[in-house]
C-alpha cells in the first residue's frame, strides 16, 4: 500500500457526468477537469473552506472544460493545458451547442503542460505525462499514489477515439507506456465512472490488459 498526502473528491458533473476532481493536501487545493457546474464545485469549495490554486485539464473536450470559465471568473485562478488540444479548447462553446449544451468560453490557458514536466501547487505536485490518442493533447497526472488519466483508461475499458484527433493504435501505446508503467497499487482516477488500480487494468482491462482481447 503506497501512502498518499493528498485527499481527492470525485463531483461528477453536467449532462455526461464527468468526474471533476478536489484534490486537496493541507491548505492547498487544485480542481482537475471542471466539466461543468461551476457553482456546485465552488460551494464544496467553500464547505472546504479553500480557494484552489488551479484548474489543470487533462485534456480538453468540453465535458471537462464546460466549467473552466465559472471557476476562472470566481476565483482568478491559472488553467493549465496541453498545447495540442487548444482548438478543442477555443472551441468548445461550439462544441458544447452541437450537444444541446450551453458551455461559456473557457478564457485562455495561462500555461501549457508538457511531459516530464512537474507541477507544484504549494504541497500538491505533478508529473505530467503526455497520453494522446482520445484526443491529441491528453496528458496523464501523477500523484503520491494516484494518476488522474481524463478518458484515457476507465475501469475496464479505454476511451472513445472516434473523435477529431482521436486515434486507436495511439491511445493503446500511451496506456501501456504512460500510465500502466506506474506501480501496481497506483488509483488511477477516470474521467467518468469509477476509480480502479493500475494492477487492476494490467490484469483484465480486455483492451490493454494482460489477456487482451481487444486493441
């Protein structure tokens, strides 16, 4: 069992519910993926009695960034985001009303992630690690113990790549490199539904597990 300084809240929000994520470690806080509902996610916010010091993205399609501006606008806080995916980003007030969906521009990032990089938000860190293939710049966050993967690999299954930019052959090798060669009990945190382990995956995820049947 690996220990971890940082606590993590799961909020699934807006009509895809995706999973946004509080990650708190002392007085520090940052806000993964805030896909929408931007009111919610600051009320827990404030029962936390905490302002985050960022919104980083895993990547950038619109149920993970639907949010971004609410967040931006309340607490004056930095978006961290791959370059790759910047026109899924300027474009997701577009994309949001091809779903019947209301999404406010999100403002420009302040700062582009890149691999290997590593991100330090007072006692919270980071290491970066690009996984593209559902989308070009999706990027994997290490934690203690814990990986926030966006839509790369949900509890047996992977993301979708029929999407612009999104590519099979591309997702499988950046799972099995960028998030599988983390240690067995690593939580890796999905973008929608439940959390699973790297063990877990490695073993019967039938897409990039030990006996795939798919990929």
């Amino acid at each position: 069992m690996i220990d971890s300084r940082l606590e993590v809240r799961a909020v699934p929000v807006g009509p895809f519910q995706a999973n946004c994520f509080l990650v708190r470690s002392g007085d520090d806080v940052v806000v993964v993926d805030p896909g929408a509902e931007p009111e919610r996610i600051a009320a827990l916010l404030d029962a936390w009695e905490a302002e985050p010091q960022a919104v980083v993205l895993t990547h950038a399609h619109v149920d993970h960034v639907g949010g971004v501006a609410g967040l931006v606008q309340r607490y004056g806080i930095p978006v961290y985001l791959h370059a790759a995916d910047l026109p899924l980003y300027e474009n997701a007030a577009e994309h949001g009303a091809m779903f019947g969906v209301s999404v406010e521009a999100p403002p420009t990032p302040d700062h582009w992630l890149e691999h290997g990089q590593s991100l330090s938000f007072g006692s919270i860190e980071f290491e970066v690690r690009h996984a593209p293939g559902h989308s070009p710049g999706g990027v994997v966050l290490v934690g203690d113990a814990e990986a926030f993967v966006g839509d790369c690999v949900f509890a047996g299954s992977i993301g979708r790549t029929d999407l612009p930019g999104g590519d099979t052959g591309t997702l499988l090798r950046a799972i099995r490199e960028q998030i599988l060669t983390l240690p067995p009990a690593t939580t890796l945190y999905s973008g929608h539904g439940p959390a699973t382990t790297v063990e877990t995956e490695a073993e019967s995820n039938p897409f990039v597990g030990r006996n795939a049947r798919f990929g």
